[in-house]
C-alpha cells in the first residue's frame, strides 16, 4: 500500500489513518448498541468515519501551517468539485454591503453529477461580513433539509468553516455556530467543506446578483445566462478532475428530483 504513494509523507498519513477513524466508528457504533440499544448500518460508520477524518485532516494541514486555511483547492486547478456518489454538495455565500448592514446570501444544490438540483437566496440584516456567512450557512443547513437531503457537503470559502470546525474563535456568532452544530445531526451524513474562490464561483454570483436586485428568487427554474455559464464551466472542469470521494463509498439514497421532474 505504501508504494502507491511513494515519498509523499501526508499521504500515507492520510492512509494509515483511516485505520484509526474507521476504529473509533465502530467503536463509537458499539456504544451506541449497547448504552443506547441503537443499530447502525455497517455503511453509516464507513461514511461518518471518512467524513470526520477528512475534516481531521485539513485541520492537522491547517494546524501545521501555523492557522492558515489549506491550500488544497489551488494545488489541484481550484475549481469546483464533485461530491461523492450518493452526495449532494451545497455551496453557499453572502454579499455583505456596509452602508445598510444588509447581506443577500446564495445556497446552491447540485449532484453528483454536477447538475443543480436547486438554488434558493434572500436578503437579510447582518452586523459584519462573518455573521452574514453564519446566517446563510444556518439557512443553508435548514434548506437542505427542507429538499429532503440526508447524505450531504456543506461547502463555503468563508472562514467559517474553520470556526465550525472548533478552528477559530466564535465571537458575534457562537449561537448561530452552535445552531449549525445542532442542526448538522439531522442528517445522515454530512461535511463541512472549505473550497478557494474559484470552487465557490455560482454561490458568489448568485449571491452579488440578489444583492443588486439583478436574480428572482425562483431564479433555480430558470438560471440566467451568466448563471448556466458558470454552472456548465463547473460541470466541464469537474469531469476532468478526480471526484471528492472516500474509500469504500456508496451510494445511501438518491437525491431529490431536479426542478421539473416527478
């Protein structure tokens, strides 16, 4: 198994610890059976064991290069990428505007395959630039489960990600991150994601055009033409490149159906 990755020390660490992640699911499966008489499905602890040791792993990068957010995405050609099969990603950002202290935020749905499922935005009050992110990750989570997603990636390129991750300080919006926290526990599975500008390039449209007035907010049934642009330049550079997966993947349910459809 080694030799497949050569000298890279990352990724055999990388490697050697799912190991250890996938240990403590069924660990963690174990004590749920026997405190709490519950049973989880083989697939579920793969799944949340991956999940939370590629979240462990972007933070240790972090960590090492002393806070700063890793560089994963320009590393490889930053761009949006897929999520894994059986996922659904959802990319969200705000447009904060100082003058009024009003932010419009965009959440994005697609598949696996790339294509949207759905998009929703709205404007809202917002003190600072990071509460604005906050509040449209916590509409984002509410959202999603609306659609009814169980097997999901939450994706931004705030620095909120960190936050929820335990990485930075709360500060203004440590109620809303505890509400995220909370709320993530509904799902299935799910992930919270940190991508460069470049992967977040729909969400950060849409949400400039809610905040110019320039988007419906039905705009998902019809995109405007800048939209499908970006949505098809996303899909063709996500085909080329290796899809965000997890060893052992599987498919858990379908996603919900495209607009249109039964």
């Amino acid at each position: 198994m080694l030799s497949q990755f050569g000298q890279d020390k990352d990724q055999v660490a990388y490697a050697f610890s799912t190991i250890g992640f996938l240990l403590w699911g069924i660990w963690k499966a174990r004590n749920r059976a026997v405190f709490t008489n519950t049973l989880v499905e083989p697939m579920q602890v793969i799944i949340t064991a991956h999940i939370a040791q590629h979240e462990y792993h972007q933070a240790f990068i972090a960590r090492r290069n002393r806070g700063t957010i890793p560089d994963v995405g320009r590393r490889h050609n930053a761009h949006w990428k897929r999520p894994p099969k059986g996922f659904i990603k959802c990319n969200m950002d705000a447009a904060f505007q100082n003058l009024n202290f009003k932010a419009s935020g965009s959440i994005i749905l697609r598949d696996e395959e790339g294509y949207l499922l759905t998009g929703h935005t709205r404007s809202f009050p917002a003190r600072s630039p990071l509460m604005a992110e906050a509040l449209i990750m916590r509409d984002a989570l509410v959202f999603a489960q609306s659609m009814g997603c169980s097997n999901i990636i939450f994706e931004s390129d705030s620095l909120l990600v960190q936050v929820c991750r335990g990485l930075k300080e709360q500060g203004e919006i440590k109620n809303i991150v505890q509400d995220i926290r909370v709320m993530r526990q509904v799902f299935e599975a799910s992930g919270f994601s940190w991508t460069p500008r470049e992967g977040n390039e729909v969400a950060h449209l849409v949400a400039k055009l809610s905040r110019d007035n320039r988007i419906h907010n039905t705009w998902a049934w019809n995109p405007p033409h800048a939209v499908l642009v970006a949505l098809n330049k996303d899909k063709y550079l996500s085909l080329a490149a290796p899809q965000w997966t997890f060893p052992l993947l599987q498919p858990l349910s379908r996603p919900p159906p495209r607009p249109g459809e039964g």
